[in-house]
C-alpha cells in the first residue's frame, strides 16, 4: 500500500472543478476524500437557468462531505460562465495562492496512485522550465510500453493533471499570440502530418475567434509555443466517466470513454533523458486524427446544435465569485 493509499495526508492542494452532475462528481470526490488532501480548492460554474438551479446546489453540497483534517476554498459562480471563462478563472485564482495544484474535474476518476505520481512529478521537475506539466491520462491503450514509468510529449492531456504556477502563468486565455504568424507557423511546425497541422490551424483558429467555448486549446498551444514537455504516464491513471448527454463537449461515448485504470507501480522508474519522445508522439498524433464513426458525428452535431439553441433562449450572465 503507498502512502496516499494510506492513511496519511496529501500535502499538495487538489483543484475540483465541478458543475451540475452530482453522479460523477460523487465519485470523484470520494477518490479525493481518499487521498486526503490538506488543501482543496473547489471551483463550481453556475446553473445557466432556473432548471439546473438545484443540481447545481445538490453538487456543491457533496464537498460538505469532508470528513478529514482539510482546509476548503471555494469559488463558485452565481451564474453560468461555460469553460472557457470558469476553468481559466478558477484556475488563475487557485494558482494566485499556489505554487502547485493537481486539478481533476468532476467526470475524471482517478486511480488511487494518481495522487502519489503526480506528487513526487510535481517536486522532481519543480524548477525544470521544460516541463509545463503532468499527465494522469494516457489514450494509447497498450499500444506504447516504455521502459520507464513515463515519458515525455508534446501532447497536453488535461483528464486528470498537475502544473505549477511558474508553467500556468503563460496561460492566456484569449490566445493572443495566435494572431504573431512567427509564432503559429513556428507552433504548426511541430505537427509532422500534414493533416494534423490543418486539424491544429482549423481548431486554433476557432478558439482563437470565439467559436468555441474551451479553456485547454489555449494551454497546449502555448505550451507548444514555449516548446514545453508533458509527463505521461506509461499507462493510463484517469477513466473519463463523464461522456454523454450531461457532458458539455463528450457528448457521445467513443473509444477513450471510461478506459481502464491501472496503478502505477513505485518507485518510479525515471527516463534517463528529458527529450520529447518522438515514437509515443508518432501514436498520440494518429490518435488525434482517428474520427467517430458517421453515426457518433452525426448525433453529436444534432446536440450541439440543440444546446446553441437553448443558450440563445437562456444567455449566461457574469458571475460573481466568492
């Protein structure tokens, strides 16, 4: 049994992002109750109408479960913010008291050895300006197996993760250097394919102009744009059990909802060098191209479109915070 899985505390602060889905958000808090944080910072988006008032209320109240040694914050929005204005703000409040911060959102299960990975990640590449963070998910199912017990990627994955303030504090929300061509083709340059540097100029630019409600395009491209690295794990470490209906942007179940856990055996296992591995990036970059079948597509643009429609009928507002 490690020590996370023990009784003893975490000493690194977890950030819970949470919403209106009190199933899911149940049980990622209890994999946090287990790792029994001494800091937790709670950040809560607010219901877009009087429809979602009550599961909103019945979210936040499963954070009155803290039943160990544990200081709580909360910054919770009266209104409804979407992502890309509540994760960034929430997370630019948090690393405002933080030098570190491990960050789940409601939907991101960890296994139990999450906690201990990211901790020990967390101290080793602590000044390390290559590292802009660390990852809990790994998508490639068995298909990469590195000697070590992780490796290094471009590749940003944000289901279940840790950074530091000295790699947030790049973080800009509106993507304003996507507007200096240097730095985008600079940025575009980095994508062997051809199809996945289109797929990335297409994406970028849409979150760049507004089209899309997100907060994490922004932080893989300037974690790109500054030639960051991210940890990854050799297996994955975080199950996505948010996708359907409920899910603002996983809205249909695809190959890398709910994958399985495995923990992470210790002492890890470092890689002798910090350099980009370039096989693993080879896998993770057909990863991004492979597309849901027609049907999946299909229903997932129909939802979509149904949920434009209903945010024409209710705006959000401004929240405030407390």
């Amino acid at each position: 049994m490690t020590d996370i899985e023990s009784s003893s505390a975490l000493d690194v602060p977890v950030a819970f992002l949470i919403y209106r889905r009190p199933d899911v958000t149940r049980r990622v808090f209890a994999a946090i109750a287990a790792a029994r944080p001494r800091r937790l910072y709670v950040i809560a988006d607010g219901p877009r109408d009087e429809s979602e008032a009550a599961r909103c209320t019945e979210t936040r109240a499963i954070i009155e479960g803290v039943n160990w040694p544990c200081e709580v914050f909360t910054n919770h929005a009266d209104t409804n913010l979407g992502l890309k204005r509540r994760i960034s703000s929430g997370l630019d409040w948090v690393f405002a008291h933080e030098e570190q911060a491990i960050i789940l959102e409601d939907d991101c299960l960890p296994d139990p050895t999450f906690f201990r990975f990211c901790a020990e990640l967390l101290e080793r590449y602590r000044d390390d300006e290559r590292i802009m963070q660390i990852a809990g998910t790994n998508l490639l199912r068995g298909a990469y197996r590195p000697q070590a017990s992780y490796f290094f990627t471009g590749y940003m994955h944000i289901w279940g993760w840790a950074t530091w303030r000295r790699a947030w504090q790049h973080y800009d929300v509106t993507m304003s250097q996507w507007a200096d061509t240097q730095v985008r083709e600079r940025v575009l340059s980095q994508f062997d394919d051809p199809r996945e540097r289109q797929y990335r100029r297409d994406i970028w630019t849409r979150v760049y102009e507004g089209q899309i409600d997100t907060w994490d395009y922004q932080w893989s491209f300037i974690c790109r744009a500054r030639d960051g690295l991210s940890v990854m794990p050799c297996h994955n470490l975080i199950s996505n059990i948010g996708f359907g209906p409920e899910a603002t942007h996983t809205l249909v179940k695809n190959r890398v909802a709910a994958l399985p856990t495995q923990p992470m055996a210790f002492p890890l296992q470092h890689p002798a060098t910090v350099v980009r591995d370039v096989e693993a990036d080879r896998l993770l970059s057909k990863l991004t191209l492979l597309k849901p079948p027609l049907h999946r597509r299909a229903v997932n643009r129909l939802r979509q479109y149904w949920r434009r429609a209903r945010q024409m009928v209710h705006p959000t507002g401004s929240a405030a915070q407390r």
